[in-house]
C-alpha cells in the first residue's frame, strides 16, 4: 500500500467494517455514559430527573467499592501468575517429542471450548462439592476434612477455576513462541556450558518474553470483566465480588442503572489504564 | 591440545545410515576440513565430535580420553554455527562472556577476555550493540569470538561463510586463516565450497555419503586424487574427465586432465575442438571447447591475453605428466 490511489482505495474498503465497529462500540459506550448522569430506577419511577456527578460519587464512595477493586486486582493477578507460569512449563512440556504429541496437545487446548457457565459450573459441582466433589473424596480419602472451597477459599477456588480456562490460551500462545526459537542457539549455549537451568533463564526466557507480554496483556483485558464464574458459584459472597459482579448488582438486583453505569464508566478507565500500561511495555519489547 | 581421533564410527537417525563406519585422525594444531556435496553427512560428523548427537557405535577420543559420555560443555570445544546462532537479546558484549560467564570466571576477567578478543576481531566498536543491529560479518565475527573466549582445545565450524557474500568470504577466509596461524588450535571446518577447502587447509578430508573417498594435504589431492570422485571435486574449474577410446590409448578406462594442464594452440595439437563459451577474468580465460570428439565439453585454461572467438576451431595438447589415469572402478591407476 504505497500509492496514494491504493491507500484511498484501501481505505474506502476499510470503511464499512471500522464503521460497523465504531457504531458496535460507539452506541452501549454514548448510552452508558448518558445512563450515569441519570437518576433512573426502572421498577420505581423510571427516569427521575438529571443528577450530574452524583452517580460517581456514591459509586466511588459505596463501602463495597474498594474491596471490590482489590478483589478484581487479585483475581486476575493470581490468574495470570498460575496461568504464565504453568504455561511456560506446560509449553515446555508439550515441545518435547512425545507419543501422541496431536492428541495430547488437544487435549490440554479443550478447557478453552468450554463455556465459562458450563465450567464454573461442573468445578462447583463435582471437584468443590463439599459432600461429593471429587476433591473433597480425596481429603477423605487421606483422612483430611474436606474443604468447602467456594466459602472456606472462594477467592482461591475462582483463580483456579478462572486459571483452568485461560491456561490453554497461555500455553498455546507460549507453545508457538517457543517452537520459534532455533534450535542452534539452544545447541550453541549447550556448547558454552550452561546447564539446563541456565539454558531456560538466560535463552529460552528471553525469547519468550515478547508472547509472555501478550499474553499478559490479552488475558488481563478479558480477565477484567468475568462473570459468569462468580454468577454460577459464589455469586459474589465471600469476598469475591469484583467490579464487574458489583456493577452486576447495581443494576440488575438493586435496580439502580443510572448508579451501574457510572460503575461501568470506571471499568472501562480501569481496563484503559491498564491496556496502556501493558501496551507501553509490549511496545518497548516489541521495538527490539 | 587437541588431537581429536575416531574410530569405526557410525551414526544413524532410525533406519538410516548417515555415517557408515568411520576412521580419522586430526593431530593437534592442524586445520583440517571436511568438504563433499550436500547431505554427505559433513555436519553431522562434526556434531558428532562436538557431542551434540550421540555416535550409534565407535568412539570418538579428544587428547586420548573416550569421550562417549562428556557432555558438549566439558569437550573443551567450541563451534561456530551456520546460522551464527547469536542470542539475539543480549549485547555484543554479553554473547562472548556468555561462555566466560557460565565458566564461572569473575567480571573483570570476563571484561579482560571480552576486549582482547573483541579487539583481535574488529569488533570494539560494536560491544554494546544487539545482534540484530550487525552486518553479517560483523555477526561472524562476534560468533567467531564468542568461540575463541573460551580458549577451546578445538574450534569446530559449520560452513561459516556461507551466509556472506563473496567478497567478505574472501576477506573473512583470511581472517580465520590468520587466527589459526596465531593461535595454532586444532581447527575443523565444514564447507562445501572447494575454494575454502584448498585455500585453508592443512588437510582435507573429502567425504561422499559419509565415507571418506580421501584425505590428504590440498596438494595432495590435486596432484594425486585416489579416484574420479576427487578428482572430480577439487580443482576449479572441475577436471576434464575422459573416457573412450583416447582413454583407452593410455591403458585405463577414464582419464583426466585439469584446464591449466592443457595448453592451446591455433594451428596444431594432439586434439582439435570449436570454441563455445569463453570465460574472461582478467588474468586468466576458460574456453569450454566443444566438438572435441572426446567429451562434451573440454574446459581449458589460456592466459587473459589470449583471444579466441565463439566458433574459432583450435587445437588442444594435454601435458602428458600431467595425466590422470583411472580403471573401470574409477580408482586411480598409479
Ligand atoms: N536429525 C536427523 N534425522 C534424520 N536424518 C538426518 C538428521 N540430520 C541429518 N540427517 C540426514 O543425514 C544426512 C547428512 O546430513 P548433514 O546435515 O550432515 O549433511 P551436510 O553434509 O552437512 O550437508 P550440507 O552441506 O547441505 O549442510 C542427510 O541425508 C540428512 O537428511
Ligand atoms: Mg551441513
């Protein structure tokens, strides 16, 4: 595209699609921004009137705002700490040549089709039953007390049902960088005598760097808005109510939409703010 | 030290046979390459003596100790890749400490090394750039230095100019010469070009299919190849090969006879032929001479100042003492 005819004719091409998209995002963005500077309670009264900032300053000063923060931040931290981690190791595991290398590798993508609902669902049901999930069976089975996970460790029963679905994204995501790196550099620190260990930390990690922060990156856009896993489990008691359950909650079980909108406003500066933290520092790796 | 010696080594990957049984003496200090056509089993020889693949059978003894079970890092040796295999996140500086590093030698020592080789290789300007900011030859070179820091017993390379383009090849070919000249190490080298084979070498091995057709000093094997193989590989342009009757006069069933032993005449000669291509470098000119009766084409070397056309017919006289001689299974007749 190096012509100015080309980039015109580029561009009118381009147009219906950024179109669509803009007026995609464009329209709930304009309709949620005029919902928060309205009173409006649907079951009672509807629309009462213009508030200006008063939407944002209960939201903001609700008790329930800044453990809701905190349990967001820690959600996702936690999610993305097991999900990088075991994904390198995962990836690692998966590039080395084995029997059944197709299926396995299948096998460990198949989290990632299962509907969040549909997961948080059956780890509810049949790992943290208290009575019959499979967990609480094998604490029996070793004489421990079964935990009752989703009361007793809700935060930590979400991370891991959260972490259960996005480290197929990591690893996939991982797996492809790592086949990228040639193998004489690998061969070439072997000669130079680094040991194993050596080899992962000064060769293979640095050449992961880049897909690390990738996946960093997308996971915490899309990690910031769960749901359906909170819904179907805990439904945000025990401390695992998010911004997004929080906002859930205004809207739909307090009836209050003029005051869930304004929450939504601060999701979406919270995820800005973070996609352009993390956008920066893709950036810079990206720039080598 | 690093007189590296193998014996009845074989290798194969499954059911395939790269290296057939194998025997090779390299004495410490020489410079010896490994040359033959793509796929001869070359690099694998050579990953072999590095122990970057395990031998199916024989053995391989750097100074005299077995070496089936050292790893790589403990061979005292080091390679330079084809690809240069650099790591392209760290600084120029910190690929050749690399190995200083993972030896555990202290920072002012590792800075003591870095620049001496650093400055032995042109390279002081560049320490504190990234691989991907080097020309190719500059790559060559800090991969050449990441290798001499370590002050191995042997350096191995895998055809390392091949990424260049002609000109630095020939000042690169001088470069490792003259490091070889000044740190008298065991050096092996993989090509496949026979330029660099003759031009280095103190000994050439010639490989076809992982066996070895010959070894010998670069003379050696222009003046006397074993058989037509060699004869057919070292020297440019190739040797004129010649079967027939003609052969047949000499007792032997092929002969050969390079271009520059040939010498060229417009009125008469043993041979007489039909200029086709003539080839013009300067100092010297390579007619291809067709209709010769003898084979397709008998290349021919003349001074630069001697001019045929395209079509002139010219006559050809071999230098007898310079004939080679081979019988039905192509080995050379003494
Ligand atoms: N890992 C492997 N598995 C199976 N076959 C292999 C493997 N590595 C090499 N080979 C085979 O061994 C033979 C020799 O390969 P090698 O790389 O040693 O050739 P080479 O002489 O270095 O050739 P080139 O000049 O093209 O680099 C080839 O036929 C190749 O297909
Ligand atoms: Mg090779």
């Amino acid at each position: 595209m190096s012509t100015k005819a080309s980039r015109s004719a580029a561009r009118l091409m381009l147009a219906p699609a950024v179109i669509l998209l803009l007026a995609w995002m464009l329209v709930p963005l304009t309709m949620t921004l005029i919902f928060s500077f309205q009173r409006y309670l649907p079951m009672r009264g509807g629309f009462q009137g213009w508030v200006g900032f008063e939407n944002y300053a209960r939201f903001i000063g609700s008790s329930a705002f800044w453990p809701a923060i905190q349990t967001t931040i820690i959600i996702v931290g936690g999610v993305l700490l097991i999900t990088v981690i075991l994904g390198i190791l995962l990836a690692i595991l998966l590039d080395q040549p084995m029997w059944g290398q197709g299926m396995v590798r299948i096998l460990v993508i198949a989290p990632f089709f299962v509907m969040p609902t549909v997961s948080g669902l059956v780890w509810k049901n049949m790992f943290m039953d208290p009575n019959n999930g499979l967990l609480s069976h094998l604490w029996r089975f070793f004489g421990a007390d079964p935990v009752i996970w989703l009361s007793d460790a809700s935060m930590l029963s979400i991370i891991l049902i959260v972490s259960w679905q996005w480290l197929p994204f990591a690893t996939l995501i991982l797996l492809t960088a790592i086949q990228s790196l040639d193998s004489e550099q690998i061969e070439a620190a072997e000669m130079d005598g680094a040991p194993v260990l050596s080899r992962f930390w000064h060769i293979i990690l640095p050449h992961l760097a880049r897909a690390i922060t990738i996946v960093i990156l997308i996971q915490t856009i899309f990690l910031l808005a769960i749901f359906a896993e909170i819904f179907v489990t805990t439904q945000g008691s025990f401390g695992t109510r998010t911004l997004t359950y929080l906002i859930y909650q205004r809207v739909l079980e307090s009836q209050n939409v003029g005051l869930g909108s304004a929450g939504g406003i601060y999701a979406v500066i919270l995820a800005n703010i973070f996609a352009l933290l993390l956008m920066r520092i893709v950036g810079k790796n990206l720039d080598r | 030290m690093g007189q590296i010696v193998l014996e009845q080594v074989t290798k194969s990957f499954g059911d395939v046979t790269v290296i057939p049984p194998l025997d090779l003496i390299i004495e410490d200090g020489e410079f010896t390459v490994f040359v033959g056509p793509s796929g001869c089993g070359k690099s694998t020889l050579l990953r072999l003596i590095a122990g970057l693949e395990d031998v199916t059978s024989g053995e391989i003894r750097i100074d005299g100790t077995p070496s089936a079970t050292t790893p790589p890092a403990k061979r005292g040796l080091a390679m330079v890749f084809q690809s240069y295999a650099l790591y392209p996140h760290m600084t120029v500086r910190k690929n050749i400490a690399f190995p200083l590093r993972m030896a555990g030698l202290d920072r002012a020592e590792q800075d003591r090394r870095v620049e001496q080789a650093a400055a032995v290789l042109n390279l002081t300007d560049y320490l504190d750039r990234r691989p991907g900011q080097l020309s190719g030859g500059q790559r060559q070179r800090v991969a050449i230095g990441r290798a001499i820091v370590r002050e191995p017993a042997a350096f191995l390379f895998d055809e390392p100019l091949s990424n260049l383009d002609a000109a630095l090849r020939v000042g690169m070919r001088l470069e490792i010469s003259e490091l070889h000249n000044r740190l008298k190490t065991t050096m092996i080298y993989v090509t496949h070009d026979q330029v660099e084979a003759m031009t280095m070498a103190d000994k050439i091995v010639v490989l076809r299919a992982g066996h070895i057709e010959q070894v010998g000093s670069p003379l050696e094997l222009y003046k006397a190849p074993r058989n037509l193989f060699v004869a057919g590989f070292i020297g440019s342009p190739r040797m004129n090969l010649i079967g027939g009757a003609e052969a047949a006069k000499h007792n032997a069933t092929t002969i050969g006879i390079r271009p520059e032993h040939i010498s060229i005449s417009a009125e008469e000669g043993a041979w007489s032929g039909v200029v086709g291509v003539s080839e013009h470098l300067g100092s010297d000119t390579f007619f291809h001479v067709q209709d010769t009766g003898l084979a397709e084409t008998v290349t021919v070397r003349a001074d630069g100042e001697v001019n045929f056309r395209h079509g002139d017919r010219i006559y050809l006289t071999p230098r007898e003492e310079r004939l080679h001689r081979f019988d039905e299974q192509g080995l050379r007749i003494a």
